[in-house]
C-alpha cells in the first residue's frame, strides 16, 4: 500500500475509531493528543474529586460499535457493560405537567394519550411511523455515505424511492411538521427538542430530523462507568491492536511535501512523519491556519452565523429532592420561539432557558434517590460566541438563576455543593475555533447537512474525522466519520497500489 504510516491528530471518538479501524489492518497508526486523557467532548470533570460526565450523555445507535469491535476481532459486550433505558426520558413544565417517554412506543402512545389526550397519541403514532421511514430512507445513501449530496441522494433512490425522497419533507422545518402531527404546544416543544442534539433550532432545521426519535425508539443505553468509559476502552482496543497514543502531545502544525500531507510538527519542535494524516478536530480549526498555513485550504471557513448551538454546563455533587429524577429529565421553558430568538437572533443566553438534567446515579426507571449527594450535569443552551463575546459573569448569574428557578417551580430542590461550571469560552479553549460550539455547523435549512466536509480533506494525504465533518454531530455519528475516514484512507492506498484492492471497514458496508 501506499500509505502505512497514519498520523491521528485527536484522541476524539472519531479519531480514535480511524485509528482502530487502521491498526487492525496492518498500518502503523500513531494518536497523538493534547489533553492527558481520550475522549474530546466525551469528557469528564472532577468537582469534589468526582468524575463526572460532563459531554454526551445518552449512548445510541449501539449497532455502530457492535460493528467497529467486531471488524477489531473483539465483542463490545466483553468490554462494555450497557443496560438498556425502559425510560428515555422525564420531561417537566411544571410541578403538576410531567410526561415520561418510553423506549416502548406503545407505553409512550399511551402516556401522551393521558397527558394531552387521544388525537395527540394518534398523532405521536404517525409521527413514529414518519420518523421510521426517514430513517429508513436516509440509513444508506446519507448517514453511511462517505460524502452524499442531493443528487446522488436522488440517484440511489432510484424511480420507486423518489416518492420515499419526497415524504422525508426535505424542505420542511421540524417546527411545521411537527404541527401537522401535535396541537398541543407542549409536544410540539419537545419533539423539537431533537433539533438541539444536532446544536440547532426546531424553527430552522429541516423534518428529517425527526429520524432521531426513531433512533431512541431502537434503543438507549446507560454505560456502567459513565460515557467517558467508551473512549477509554476504545483507546485500550486500540493499543492492544498494536497503536500507539501519545497523550500530552499538542500538533502544532500539518506539514505538506509536493502538494500532500506529509506528517506533523509538535509544539515542542520533534516532526513525525506520515504518508496520511487524520485530523479528529473542528474542521474550522484547519480553515483558521491553527494547524499552520500549509493545510489552510483543506477545509472551508465557518462563518460564525452557521455555527451550531454551545452550552452553559454546572456539573455538581448535590442532594436532589422533591422531583423524581430520572438519569435524564428535562425542564422546558413556557416560550420555545422566545428561547430559540435569543440564542440564534439576539445571540445571547436565554430570558427564560430550557433545563436538561442528567443524574449520574440513577437508572432510567423511577427508583429512590441515592442516600446522600449525588451527581448531575445540568445543561442550558448558549450562543456559540466563546472567542468573540465571552459571557460576562453578570449574565452567566442571571441564567444560573432563571436555570434552577425553574427547577425549583417544577418541584426539583437542589442542595448545591462542589460544582464545575463550564462556559462557551471554556468549550472555545477545548476545541479551538468553534467559539464554543459543539455540534460543528448548526443544521440550518434543506441542504446545511451537505455543507458538511467529508473524510477526504481538499488536499490529499489529508483525513477529517469527527462531529463537524459528515454524518454529523453525537457519539455514534462521530464513531461513523472515523470508519468513513479509515475507509477512505483504505480505498485511496488500494487504488495506488499495485496489490489487489483492501477492503473498507465492515461497518460502512450496508447490510
């Protein structure tokens, strides 16, 4: 082949999947990573000295990993432990209004029918059933495509799926759709709440976001040792498959040689040599020169108006009473559009924000509350301006303060303790040259999904992985983008080799 040697700049998931996906087919594969740990977003933080989750916090889409350990010759149930979700989630407006969401999508018909009556659970049921053919019509030719676009979205449907092309209405928002499926504006809210784990607003993203209801309804998992576990345990399969990580490790620059990548230079001076690059960061970053001005074309810019919501983050140890918490509860705002007007018109934090709570300690099914503190991570949205217009201590108070109100009218009590509290402009620092934003571009109209980049870089010998690059933002969308990465790289040393071409990881193949 003509690409052995494989640099890895980021220990992210989609980094280290690529680097996996290499290493089991015989290259020599080198991560090399800033920070002390694996993980990128998929992150913990120690307030009180515990270990908290403080990025991804709802594991998806198991099939993806069931996949890239079994192409590694492993069994992701030898390495991971993942209990399934009776409850997907609790969802609060008040101390009296709460609905729960079921992995069994006929106990959440039914709930929503004694929520907000029979028409509405009518209208969940065929919201199920459009979420399902989104999905079923987006699976292949987009989601594990290396790099679709509408016309080859429209070529591999072919005459008789061009109807199916149609019915995901494309050109729809989730707000519309969602209308055509529930009057009550409480449902409405929360099925549009889907659109914020791509970092976006139910009033701007297109419908085919619904898919990620049908998603859930395949299953959530909780993960004994918390998410940071997944990127711990890839990085040890990834060792013991013969890669190397270096962590500490800060890549200054991206170096070329005739017109390619050519290795790395770290921050300290030593130069590493490579015949292909994979670079697990913020697809911005490249475009910014952060990477030097060899590889500044290899991505485009991001203009700051595209990007993708950040987050105001409080991850505590606290004695939480008076609500029955589950491992995830959510607490809405009584005005969605005011919500989204002021993240993504006015650019600033929310009057009155949106509330996601994750309990660490708790399972997915009501269960007494844990005999002293226990830890959560609350969640708020926030303008992705960290590197522009830091908030100012004044404002984050003021959204700390209208955050637990709400808490508190929904009947949660939180006795505070330790607490780290992570800002837009600490996400900036972590991931440079997003401004805080953490799902890559904000999903924004009919064709924002294509305007992601694909594996392949605009300069070759040069590889993109992770949440800003194609499929999109999440855990398991990022695993996908380091299998199309290790795929493309497989597939560009076939196609200059002399050797009969090598297979690309089993897990972009369809089944």
């Amino acid at each position: 082949m003509a690409h052995k040697r494989i640099v890895v700049v980021g220990a992210g998931v989609g980094g280290l999947v690529a680097a996996l996906d290499l290493a089991v087919r015989g290259m020599d594969v080198t991560v090399l990573e800033r920070a002390a740990t694996p993980g990128g977003k998929l992150r913990e933080v120690h307030p009180g000295g515990t270990a908290i989750d403080a990025g991804p916090t709802v594991f998806t889409m198991r099939w993806v990993f069931e996949e890239i350990f079994a192409d590694a010759g492993a069994s992701l149930a030898d390495h991971l432990t993942l209990l399934p979700a009776e409850i997907l989630a609790r969802h609060a407006w008040s101390g009296t209004e709460r609905l729960d969401l079921f992995a069994d999508a006929a106990r959440s018909e039914a709930a929503i029918g004694a929520f907000a009556g029979a028409a509405e659970a009518r209208g969940f049921r065929a919201f199920c059933a459009r979420a399902k053919n989104i999905w079923l019509t987006l699976e292949g030719p987009f989601i594990r495509s290396g790099k679709p676009t509408p016309v080859s979205l429209v070529r591999s449907a072919g005459l008789t799926g061009l109807a199916d092309m149609w019915r995901i209405s494309p050109f729809a928002t989730l707000a519309s759709a969602l209308e055509k499926h529930f009057a009550d504006p409480r449902l409405r809210q929360l099925f549009g709440r889907y659109s914020t784990y791509a970092g976006s607003s139910p009033f701007l993203a297109p419908a085919t976001l619904m898919l990620i209801a049908h998603v859930e309804q395949d299953g959530v998992w909780l993960v004994e040792g918390g998410m940071h576990r997944i990127a711990r345990t890839l990085a040890d399969l990834l060792q013991a498959r013969g890669g190397v990580i270096r962590y500490g490790t800060h890549v200054a620059q991206i170096e070329t040689a005739n017109g390619r990548a050519s290795g790395v230079r770290l921050a300290e001076g030593e130069r590493i040599a490579a015949d292909a690059v994979v670079f697990n960061g913020d697809s911005g970053a490249l475009a910014a020169g952060l990477l030097g001005g060899a590889v500044r074309g290899g991505a485009s810019v991001v203009p700051p108006a595209t990007r993708s919501l950040s987050a105001v983050t409080w991850a505590m140890q606290a004695r939480a009473s008076g609500f029955p918490l589950l491992r995830h509860s959510v607490f809405f705002s009584r005005d969605y559009p005011a919500e989204f007007s002021d993240l993504f018109r006015a650019c600033r934090l929310p009057a009155a924000p949106t509330v996601y709570v994750c309990a660490q300690d708790r399972g997915a099914a009501d269960a007494p509350a844990p005999d002293g503190p226990e830890r959560l991570l609350c969640l708020v949205n926030a303008p992705p301006h960290g590197d522009s217009r830091p908030l100012t201590e004044a404002e984050i108070a003021a959204c700390e303060t209208a955050s637990f109100q709400l808490l508190a009218r929904c009947g949660l009590t939180l006795e505070r303790q330790a607490t780290v509290t992570t800002t837009p402009e600490n996400f900036e620092k972590l991931f440079p040259a997003t401004g805080g934003a953490l799902y890559g571009q904000a999903v924004h109209g009919s064709m924002a999904s294509f305007r992601r980049p694909g594996a392949r870089s605009k300069i070759p010998g040069l590889y993109l992985a992770g949440g800003s690059t194609h499929p999109g933002a999440g855990v398991p969308m990022a695993a996908l983008s380091g299998r199309l990465a290790a795929a493309s790289i497989l597939q560009d040393s076939a196609s200059t080799a002399m050797s009969r071409r090598t297979a690309t990881p089993g897990g972009i193949s369809m089944r």
